[in-house]
C-alpha cells in the first residue's frame, strides 16, 4: 500500500479520486517520517497546514513581486516553509 493511501478514510467521501501532487507528497512524507505515532489525521491536518501556509506565502510573494515592493512579509504570515516539519 502506498503510504498516501492510508490519509483517505480521513478525507471527504468523494476523495476516492485523491491524487497527490508532488508537494502534497513531500509534506505528508515528511510529516509521517518525523511524526511516526502521529495518527493519519493529524499528520494529514498538520500536512495540509504547512500547504496551506507554502501556498499563502508564494501568494504573498506574486503579489509583493508585481507591485514592485520589497521587505519582509508581515509578521502574520508564518515562514513555515523555510522551516519545514523538522525545525
């Protein structure tokens, strides 16, 4: 059984279909690698927060980068992404 297989009873009923694109790979793979009595569920949330959050910051740099802005992001916005699970 692939590892991605175990998260589905834990999704939406229509998620028979799941297919897991390369970050969403890599995120549960690490989460379930450093979490290893972690429950499927709560690495699958943890997993889908730390997307979520890679998501919001690449946004937040789009936007930043068109308008020509620089500086840090706002202290709201967590740098989960450079820190990974591990950190």
């Amino acid at each position: 059984m692939r590892q991605d297989e175990r998260f589905r009873p834990h999704l939406a009923p229509d998620a028979e279909a799941l297919t897991l694109g390369d970050e969403e790979r890599v995120l549960l793979e690490d989460a379930m690698r450093l979490l290893p009595q972690a429950s499927p569920r709560d690495v699958m949330r943890l997993a889908l927060f730390e997307l979520v959050e890679h998501r919001r910051f690449l946004a937040w740099v789009d936007e930043h980068d068109r308008e020509g802005k620089r500086g840090s992001p706002p202290a709201a916005l967590p740098l989960t992404h450079t820190r990974g699970f591990g950190a």
